[in-house]
C-alpha cells in the first residue's frame, strides 16, 4: 500500500488545503503527518515542542512518515521539517513526491501569524526565510514534481496536480 501522492513543502505551502481538494477530486481520504504525530502523543505541537523539545517531536515525525508511507493509500501531507531528516528523504524514494513551492512573499501572508507553528513564534519573516534558504534543495530532491503555487490559490493548484495525476493514468 502507498498514498497516491505525498504533498511536501514549506509552512505556507498549502500542503493542508491543497491536499484536501486533491483527496475530494479523487474520492480518497487525506491524512497529514501532523495530525498523526498529535494524536499519538495527545497534545497539539507546540505542546510537544515545548513539553518534550524539537527533538522528540521529530523522533515522532520519523514514526508517524514512516507509518503512514507504509500503511495510507490516499493523499498524504508530510509537515514542513519532515524532509530535514535523511530516513524520511530516503523513504520518499518511489513515492510520488509533489513539491508545492512559494517564494517568501506569499508564504508570510499565508501564515499569517504563525498561530500554532511553534518555529514562527519569533520573526516568522526571517525564520521562513532561513528554513526556505535551507530546505528548497531538500525539497527539490525527494520531488518528483514541483508544482509553483505562488500567486495561485488551493484550487487552482489542486487542479494542476489532479490533472497531472489524471494524465498518467490514462498514459
Ligand atoms: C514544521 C512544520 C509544521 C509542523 C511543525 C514543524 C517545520 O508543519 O510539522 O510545526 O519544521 O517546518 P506544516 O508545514 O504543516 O505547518
């Protein structure tokens, strides 16, 4: 078993609303690595982070990308920090990876104030801007395709991803 795409990105990206219209055009359920993470440890995530550090949260991330890789057959969305680890970059490997990417601008309007990410609490605009500096190269590795969303709205680019997801069913 395997999701039918793996959404990955940064904060901002529209993983979360993106990947719902996707699961709804294609009748399939959405499941996001957050969430899981949350429900097995019975506390929102900026809890975890700061009840039991970052590190701890990504002990369960590994767990929970892990779990649903190997368990999930519908849209799944990984949280932004998930391809920071190399055990979740080399278990992407096969799967097929959809990078939604956004430039700095829209990712800031899009996360507006950071409400429940505990890395924006502090100067969202620089910290997005470090983790887009740092990650884009990880994200360009595990994708095996990116799709722009800047300037683009949930809808338009889950339309993108189901017409392309459509187009290679038929070939
Ligand atoms: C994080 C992104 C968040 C969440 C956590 C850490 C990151 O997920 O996993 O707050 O390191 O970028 P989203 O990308 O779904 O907001």
């Amino acid at each position: 078993m395997a999701p039918v795409c793996v959404l990955v990105g940064v904060m901002g990206a529209g993983k979360t609303s993106t990947g719902l219209l996707v699961a709804s055009g294609l009748g399939v359920d959405f499941r996001d690595t957050d969430s899981d993470i949350e429900a097995r440890a019975g506390k929102p995530i900026p809890e975890i982070f700061v009840d039991d550090g970052e590190e701890h949260f990504r002990t369960l991330e590994r767990d929970a990308v892990a779990t649903a890789l190997a368990s999930f057959d519908g849209v799944l969305a990984l949280g932004g920090g998930a391809i920071l680890a190399e055990e979740n970059r080399a278990a992407l490997a096969g799967h097929r990876v959809i990078y939604l990417s956004v430039e700095l601008t829209d990712a800031v309007k899009r996360v507006g104030l950071g409400t429940g990410r505990p890395l924006l609490a502090i100067n969202p605009r620089a910290t997005l801007k470090h983790l887009l500096d740092q990650r884009r190269p990880l994200y360009t590795e595990v994708a095996s395709q990116t799709v722009v969303t800047d300037g683009r709205t949930p809808e338009q680019v889950a339309e993108e991803i189901l017409a392309g997801l459509a187009n290679d069913r038929v070939g």
